[in-house]
C-alpha cells in the first residue's frame, strides 16, 4: 500500500514527460499548417495537463497517509524507472543497443533504484515502531506532580 500511490504518481511524471517532449516536438514544427489543424495536436497538450495534475493529486494522497521520508524516496525511483524508459522508447535508444548494453542499462537502473528503495528500510522500521508505540499509548493524558504538595491548578497535563 505505501508504494502505491507515490510510485504511480513517478509513472504519471514519465508520461508527463513523454507528452512534454511531443509537444516540444510539435512546437518546433508549429509553422506547419497541419498542426494547427490536427486533433491529435490539442489531445497532447491536454494529456500534459492531465498527467501534470494526475501525480500531483497522487503524491498528495500518498503524503496524506504516509510519512515523507516514505514517499519520497519510492517518487524518486519510480521516476527514474519510468523517464528512462519513456525515453529509452520514445528516443528509440533501445534500438541502438546490443545486448551487452541492454543488460548494462538494466543493472544501472536496478542499482539506481535498488539504492533509493535500500534508503528506505530503516525509515520503514521506524515507521513500524511509531505505529508500535502509538498503539500502547494511553488513551487519558497522563497527570505529573511534584514531590511537594500542589493544588490540582498547578498540575500538568502531557
């Protein structure tokens, strides 16, 4: 559950920049009367709306219910994956490669988000002991007192 919502939000920022780069393609090409005329031109401009507003909401659910040194790190690496391989295809980078290089890319992208997600486990831990403790947690506030005699107004809650 605590990788949803931010690693869904890293794959809503790889589509954003896919459709970012075809609208810097069509920008550079705006001259040509076909664009303007094409409804596949405003379906782009739409979709880098919509993806731009699509991770925001999602990363705020995510930090709604989660800690940020959660979601952040799982953001990171989910948008790693995800840019890489949109640009990989959209590039067309993939093609170039023998599979030497393929099996190279993949172990760089492991290692970058195997690194990212490896940050994340002593933070998920103490995640776990909080929820632990807040559990055990007394449900009255607690009343201290001093040694020496006090009336009830100068006691303090916690």
């Amino acid at each position: 559950a605590v990788f949803t919502f931010p690693w869904a939000a890293g794959f809503m920022s790889g589509m954003m920049a896919l459709t970012a780069k075809c609208c810097m393609m069509l920008l550079s090409h705006i001259s040509e009367k076909e664009n303007y005329a094409a409804p596949f031109t405003y379906v782009i401009v739409a979709f880098v709306l919509i993806f731009s507003v699509t991770e925001i909401t999602l990363l705020n659910i995510g930090f709604k219910y989660f800690d940020t040194a959660i979601v952040i790190p799982i953001f990171k690496a989910s948008i790693v994956f995800h840019n890489t391989m949109c640009g990989g295809v959209l590039m067309q980078e993939f093609f170039t490669y023998d599979s030497l290089h393929l099996w190279m890319y993949a172990l760089g992208i492991l290692i970058c988000i195997g690194g990212i997600l490896f940050m994340l486990v002593p933070k998920e831990k103490q995640m776990k002991r909080k929820i632990f403790t807040l559990t055990k947690a007394p449900t009255e506030p607690l009343i201290l007192k001093t040694s020496h005699s006090i009336n009830d107004d100068e006691c303090k809650t916690v």
